[in-house]
C-alpha cells in the first residue's frame, strides 16, 4: 500500500481497543478515544446501514449544518444530483 494508505491503517487499527459491558449493560469508551472524538457531554449513536457511529451531539450538529450548507451551495450551482431527482422520504 502507498504510505499514505499504510498510515491511515495504522492509526485506525491501532487505536482498536477492546471493551465490555459494564453492570449496566453500557460500551465504556476510553478516555484516549473520546479525547480523539472530542465528546463533552451527549453522545450519540448513528446507525450507517452497514456499521454505526458515535458522535458528540455538538460536533454532530455543526458538521450536519455545515454539509447542509454545502449540499445547497452545490444544488444551487449544479442543480440535484443524478440520482436523487426522485428521493424522498
């Protein structure tokens, strides 16, 4: 693999970190991971079709609105992208 490729293996696998349920049934998550995640105080799970992930509520939000404000800029420009011409909810 490039070294690029290889680094990024690296810190992905490298920071795997085994964990169990507590009396209380709940995943405790190191403090060196959630120093990394930048949790303060909600976390939140977020199911990806094929895997889920935690984030802090806060930084969830400003990263929402910020692909949101992208998303429009580039619709604006573009128009809707191919594809997604009849999505809906």
């Amino acid at each position: 693999l490039p070294s690029e490729a290889e680094a990024i293996k690296r810190h992905l696998i490298g920071n795997a970190n085994r964990v169990e349920l507590d009396e209380q049934n709940r995943v405790l998550i190191p403090q060196r991971l959630r120093k990394f995640a930048r949790f303060e105080k909600s976390a939140i799970i977020r199911g990806q079709i094929s895997h889920c992930e935690i984030w802090d509520e806060a930084v969830l939000d400003e990263e929402e609105l910020q692909a949101m404000q992208i998303a429009k800029r580039q619709i604006e420009e573009n128009g809707v992208p191919r594809g997604m011409e009849n999505f809906s909810f």
